[in-house]
C-alpha cells in the first residue's frame, strides 16, 4: 500500500529511458476527458500520436488503450481496446468492429466508482498476467502519473512512464465533459480533483 505522504505529496514521476522501454512486454494506456459532443478531446489525441510513435519504435509490443484514446485514433493495431466501446457513433464503431473489447466503458467518458484507472489497469493487469506480461510502458496524462503507476504496481506491474508533451495546457478544453465536481476542463482544477482521487484510492487500498 502506498504511503499516505505518497498519495498527497508525491507528484515527480521520472519517465522511462528508451533502454527502458526497450524492456517491456505491453504498452498500455489511461485516457483524458471526451468532448461534450463526443469526440476525443485534445488529451486523448496527444496520448494516441504518442502511443502511435511507440508503435513504430516498437511495433512488436500489443497495445492496450482505453477506449477513448483508441477514438481518437482507431487506426492502430490494437491487441484489445478497454472498454465497452458504447458510444453509436460512426467513429466507435468503426474501432468497436476491428478490435476486441473488454466489458464496461463510459458512455460519455467521464471516471465514477465503477469506470475508473483503477478498474481500467485492472482489466490490462488481467491480460497482462495472461500472457506473462509485468512490464508495461504507460501513456497518461501528466498529473496522472503518480497515481496511475500506483495503481498498477499495486497490481503486480512494473509500469514504465511514456514521456508527454510539458504543455499541460494542451490537453484542456473548456467543452470536455465535466468528471466529478470540480471537472477537468482545466489545469488547475485536474490538479485538485486528482488530489482528491488519489485520497479515494489510497482509502480503498487502490494504491
């Protein structure tokens, strides 16, 4: 279980060298907010180029995003997309049909108790721990990186972070779906609400 000092405190999460990446068996991903019409928001774009440039750095290595990311580009050669993939859109159907998909998802994209990083590192943890997978490059978005590597050591993982764009202000728009009472539509309020789930997590033994 990781400290209570972790879970307020810790937020320098060192990225992994490419020797590093190098080592891993699986590429995996969490997702940022969806647009209030649907789409993939500009979080989710940058997390799929990124996931897209791994690809062809190491185009041996399944890939597992969560459902949003592979909206915003279903074109990779996904090992399974995580997530129900509920949305009828033309785009979410287009990957729906291509790629397996595991149960669960959000319809609009927004976390709650039971659609969240916990429960989508659990459904990768279980593919990976079926193929004799541990170690794992993770793309995510920034502030998220702390808790996210928590969650998946607690899983048994080895995650290694992905380096992102700095620009935090990159992934924000103002029309993302609201997650939660302080939304995400900004830096700073993306700050205190993960302050507030890494507290959630840390209570519920998730990290």
């Amino acid at each position: 279980m990781a400290s209570l000092w972790y879970a307020l405190f810790s937020w320098d999460v060192p990225t992994a060298t490419h020797q590093e990446l190098a080592t891993a068996h699986a590429i995996v991903t969490q997702a940022h907010g969806r647009m209030r019409n649907g789409s993939a928001g500009p979080g989710n774009r940058i997390m799929a180029n990124v996931t897209r440039l791994l690809h062809y750095q190491f185009p041996h290595l399944p890939i597992m995003p969560q459902e949003d990311v592979a909206l915003a580009d279903p074109t990779l050669p996904y090992y399974t997309v995580i997530g129900g993939l509920r949305d009828t859109r033309c785009f979410m159907a287009t990957v729906a049909k291509k790629h397996n998909t595991t149960d669960g998802g959000s319809a609009t994209g927004a976390s709650n108790m039971q659609w969240n990083t916990h429960a989508i590192a659990r459904a990768q943890a279980e593919i990976c721990k079926q193929n004799g997978w541990t170690r794992i490059i993770v793309v995510a978005f920034p502030i998220h990186w702390g808790r996210a590597a928590a969650v998946y050591r607690k899983l048994g993982l080895t995650p290694l972070m992905a380096e992102m764009p700095a620009d935090l202000g990159a992934y924000m728009h103002p029309y993302l779906i609201p997650s939660g009472l302080l939304g995400i539509q900004t830096v700073s309020k993306f700050r205190k609400r993960e302050l507030l789930c890494r507290i959630l997590f840390w209570l519920k033994n998730w990290i």
